[in-house]
C-alpha cells in the first residue's frame, strides 16, 4: 500500500492537470487570439504585415527551441517520414493564416476580423466533411447554429438594423482566406505524426517560417522597415509568447484531446472576449446584447461537447 507521500508525488501538478482539461485550454487559446486582432490592428500603421508575422514566429521559435530540443532529437525520425504533412500544417496554420491576418487588418477593423473568425467552426466541420467523410452529429449542428446566433447578436447590436448595414471590405477577404487556411490546418490535424506537442510546435513553426521569408525578403526590400521602439517591440513580444506559442500549443492539445470539429466551437469566443477587451481598454460600455450573445455561445459550445 503507498505510503502518504508516495501518494501525494504520484498526483499530478497543476501544469499536468491543465494538459488534460480541454476548455481551459482552448478558452485561454481563444482569449490569446482576441488579444492578437487588438494588437494587429493597432500597430498596423507602423510595422508592416509580413515584418510582424515573421519577426514574431521567428522570436517564438527561439523562445520554444531550448524546451522542444531533447524531444526534437528523439522524434526527429518520425517528423522527417512526414516532412510534406508538416510542411503544409507549417504554411496553412502559421504562415498564410498570420499573415492574412494582418494583411486584413491593413484595412478592417480588428472587430471586423474577429467576427469574421467565426466562421472557423464552420468551415473546420466542412473540411472535415469533405476530406475525411465526418459527418457532424444533430447535437453539433445545434450547438453551432446557437454559437453563429450569438456571435450575429453580438455583430449586430442586437439590432436587425445594424446587421442589414454590415458591409465586407477588402480586407474581410484577407480575413476569410485565413480563416480557410486554419480550417484546413484544424482538419489535418489528425494526421500529425504522435510525437510530443512541443516538437511538433517547434517544427510547425519552422516550416512556417521557411514559407514567410521569401514575403519578408521582398517586403524588405520595397518598404521601410518600422522604427525598433518600445511599441515595435513589446507588440512582437507578446505576439510570439502568448498568441504564438501558447495559443498554438493550446488549440493543438484541444484537438488531440476533444477532436477538431468541438475544439473549433470555442473559437466562437472571440468575439466575446473582442468586446470585454473593448470595455476594459477602451472605455466602451458592456451592453445587453454583449450579455445576449455570451450566453447564446456559451450554450452552443456546452450542447456541443455533449456530442460523441
């Protein structure tokens, strides 16, 4: 019989903990990209989309290496027999998704472009549909139409008037390009080879990177690069810890844990924690309907992990 303190070291810590609980994990992914639109948008004037989309997968990938080098050497073997999975995962989710990104937000709004990545659950069920025969189940299909019902209420005011009046700019394009392109990387997600999440991270990113330097190479080369100030700098940061690393390592877990289709349902929330981010830094009041469609999301996501 194990003695007490035998017992006490064989329970799990609360980082090992939070590996196997699946909505912290992909609510906290979620926050972390709200937070990537706020920051995209803000700096779009002064540092230029593939500058801020290389420069912050490149400082992710020096954050992450040291940590991901034993198990990189280790799983190398099997990261190599799927090098053209892997360099497809890298160019879909970190290179065309980031920066179509902030090529949209060139020109819409970071509300705009958070609304718009809504539509992600969506798509990831279509993708799934189409190259892999997952059909979605009626609780699925529920929980999402209530998600999308929350995220239109939110979008709208509340109010039929200002829904007729949405109109899509030209960077809502660049937007649904990326959301296209992380749908797909959701979907295909399946296919990873099982190897330990930090190598597979650290590989992603390089491969990502190898598809951003030719646009950084040539963005360089016709435009000024931006000023290395203190907003340059910590916005590169922040980008690379938290919707970088954590975000990825996050919704990648999520998906191993619960499956694409329900891990793509808490993308509704960004929207959600968009509008909180806009009243607590913005001065902007919390409205009924931000109430409204919180709760209609919130139902959604619930009725949807109830689905096998």
């Amino acid at each position: 019989m194990p003695t007490q303190e035998q017992a006490a070291s064989s329970r799990p810590g609360p980082m090992r903990r939070l590996w196997r609980m699946p909505v912290l994990l992909l609510v906290a992914a979620s926050l972390f990209w709200a937070c990537n639109f706020v920051i995209g948008r803000a700096v779009h004037g002064v540092v230029p989309p593939f500058f801020l989309a290389f420069w912050r997968w490149l400082l992710a990938l020096l954050l992450v290496l040291p940590l991901a080098w034993p198990h990189l050497r280790r799983d190398w073997p099997a990261l190599r027999r799927q090098w053209p999975l892997m360099l497809l995962l890298g160019l879909l989710g970190i290179a065309v998704f980031s920066t179509f990104v902030y090529l949209g937000l060139q020109t819409t709004l970071a509300v705009n472009a958070a609304l718009l990545q809504s539509v992600i659950p969506l798509a990831i069920l279509g993708c799934s549909f189409l190259l892999f025969g997952e059909a979605p189940g009626p609780l699925q299909l529920a929980g999402l139409a209530l998600s999308l019902a929350g995220v239109v209420v939110i979008a709208s005011h509340g109010s039929l008037e200002d829904l007729l009046g949405l109109r899509l700019r030209s960077g809502d394009l660049w937007v649904m390009g990326a959301v296209l392109a992380y749908a797909l990387y959701s979907a295909c997600l399946r296919l990873r080879p099982r190897v330990h999440p930090l190598s597979f991270l650290a590989c992603s990113i390089a491969a990502g990177l190898l598809a951003l330097l030719p646009a950084w190479l040539w963005e360089a080369a016709t435009q000024a690069m931006p000023p290395l100030g203190p907003a340059t700098i910590l916005s590169v940061g922040f980008l690379a810890v938290f919707p970088s690393l954590l975000s990825y390592l996050f919704f990648n877990r999520g998906v191993e844990l619960i499956g694409a289709n329900k891990a793509g349902q808490f993308i509704h929330l960004l929207p959600v924690f968009g509008s909180l981010m806009a009243v607590a830094f913005l001065g902007e009041s919390l409205e009924l309907f931000h109430l409204g469609g919180l709760a209609l999301i919130g139902s959604g996501i619930l009725l949807a992990m109830r689905a096998r």
